[in-house]
C-alpha cells in the first residue's frame, strides 16, 4: 500500500503512487509554484498537528492517541488533495501518459 493511499483517497488519479511520484505529480499539476506548494505542505502538517493535540488534551489514553494520529494524518490531506486537484483530473491523466516510464505500476 503506497502512501498517496491514505493522503489522496478521493482522487482515483493519484491513489497507488509512492512519496516522491505524488510530490513530482503535485508540482507538475498544481495550480501554484513550487514554494506555494511548499508553504501548502507546512500549512497540512500544521492541521495535522492541530488535531492531533487537540485529541490529546480531551483523552490521553493511547487509543485517542492512535486515533488522533491516524484522523490528524488523514483528514486535513484528504481534503486538500481533493479541493486542489478534483478539477484538473484531465492533467492528471494527461502527466501521468506522458510520463509512463515513471508513473506505471510495478
């Protein structure tokens, strides 16, 4: 299981790709350069641990621990990724075709 699994889910595009195939995908086909994408990683991690914290300080126990980790890691990417890209599936798919020899499964 790669891990745009978990971060891009409701993006069938960009589901099965591993770390650096979905961070060379985001710059190619994301409406915004290379630093907004960057100051767009900070600003999930920040949501992230926004809600990990949060889950934290109402229940310590190390089951709100896991779910706070798994909810924090998840929801906030999930989100982004289908606001950014849900629109610009066609250059998904036409960045992925042009780039077989990169993105095709092994």
């Amino acid at each position: 299981m790669k891990i745009s699994t978990f971060v891009a889910y409701f993006v069938p595009e960009l589901r099965k790709l591993s770390g650096g195939q979905l961070m060379k995908i985001w710059g190619a086909c994301a409406p915004y350069s290379q630093n907004w994408i960057y100051f767009h990683l900070v600003l999930l991690l920040v949501c992230c641990s926004i809600i990990f914290n949060v889950i934290i300080r109402l229940n310590a126990s190390p089951l709100a621990m896991a779910f706070g980790l798994a909810a924090g890691l998840t929801i906030p990417a999930n989100i982004y990724f289908f606001a950014v890209f849900n629109t610009r599936r066609e250059a998904l798919r036409q960045y992925i075709q042009e780039n077989w020899e990169e993105f095709r499964p092994q």
